[in-house]
C-alpha cells in the first residue's frame, strides 16, 4: 500500500521569519566586521600620525644635550679637508622660527635616519663651508613631522643651523612645489653658501616636493 504520508511545509509566515533572523544576523556580523575594521584603520593612522613621533622624540631627547655641548667648540675644517659623519649621527640643531621648530638634524635622508629627525643629503655641502648647497629633508606628516608647516615658510624668513664648528644663519629666498620626478636638481651645488629643504607636497602624498631655498647672512 502505498504511503500517503508527508512531511507539512513550513507556514509560510514562519519561513519569512526564518529568512529575515538570517538577515539580521547576517547584517550584525558585517556591522561587528565594519567596526573591527575601523579601528584598525584609526589605530594605524593613529600610529603614523602620532606613534611614530614616539621614536624620534626618545632620539632627540637622548642625543641633543650631548650635542650642544659641542656647538661653536671647533674651528672649521679648512678648505679641502672632509670631515667624516657616521649616518645617523647629529650633524646640526636647525631652528626656524616662523614654523616653531627647533630639532637636531642628522646625517643622511634614510629611511632610518629621517626616523631620527631632519636628514641631512650626505651629497650635498655643510653649513661651514664657504660655498655650496647645504640640503636637508624632513618628514611632513610622521616621526614628528619636522616639515609638517614649511608651506608656510616666508621669503626673508631666519633659519639657523648651529653646529661644533659655528652657528650659521639664512634668509629665506623662495618657497616653491615642483613635481617629484626631477626634483634632485634642487640638490645642485651653488657657488655661494646656500641651504634647501625639501619635504613631501602635498602632505600625506609624494607627488611633489615642497621646496624652501635660502642664502647664507655673511657675519658671525
């Protein structure tokens, strides 16, 4: 005999009851994903912004007291003679008034070294030769960023580069962006005792570099 018995079909009130719980939890665990995943954009961001300054502000505290004591302690080099900086190692104090900053700058523009501060090109002339470009980066949004407010720059703004063989001041000459992509040829050598900052432009981005050109004041 054939059997005639079979299972009822859920009410259909009751499926679309089923299928919107499926929903809801569905949408509670993309909410829950949502969230993780913004804080773990913030925290990163919050980490480049302000956790890296952590690094270079321990390197500066550590390393700028020794560093003073020998400013204007030396007679320069003379002409001719190299003086040999270890990558890393201070090189200078740069203060600029009109942007507030005063750090120790560093020798080289590595990675690892512009995590210490503003990098000085090892290509590039020291502020106590008496011709050539000294050339110095900083970062414009992290470890610190040194660099963050040199768009504000002014031309005949004061710069000043202290270091052991004597304190070196500037006036700024132009404040100008140019594309990344050749933008090395800022790095020329002058004649004359020069300086040039560079840093990112815009800030959070590579595509040009912010440049901040000045000459050397003649006098002590």
């Amino acid at each position: 005999m054939q059997d005639t018995t079979s299972t009822p079909e859920a009410p259909p009130v009751a499926a679309g009851r089923a299928r919107g719980l499926d929903v809801r939890r569905a949408l509670r665990i993309l909410g829950t994903l949502c969230v993780a995943l913004a804080f773990g954009i913030a925290g990163y961001l919050g980490w480049l912004l302000w956790g890296t300054g952590l690094t270079t502000q321990r390197w500066q505290s550590a390393h700028r007291a020794a560093f003073e004591r020998r400013v204007d302690t030396k007679t320069p080099p003379p002409p001719g003679v190299d003086t040999v900086h270890v990558p890393g190692s201070a090189v200078a104090i740069i203060r600029i008034p009109r942007i507030s900053l005063d750090m120790v700058v560093v020798e080289g523009t590595d990675t690892a070294d512009l995590e210490k501060g503003p990098g000085h090109y090892t290509d590039t002339a020291y502020p106590w030769q008496d011709h050539g470009r000294v050339g110095i980066a900083g970062h414009r949004t992290t470890y610190l960023h040194p660099f963050f407010h040199l768009d504000q720059m002014r031309v005949g703004d004061p710069i000043v580069l202290e270091t052991k063989y004597g304190t070196f001041r500037y006036r700024v000459t132009r404040v100008f962006s140019i594309p990344s992509a050749g933008s090395g040829v800022v790095l020329d050598q002058t004649v004359r005792p020069t300086l040039v900052l560079t840093t990112c432009d815009p800030p959070y981005s590579a595509a040009n570099r912010l440049i901040v050109t000045a000459d050397r004041v003649p006098g002590p």
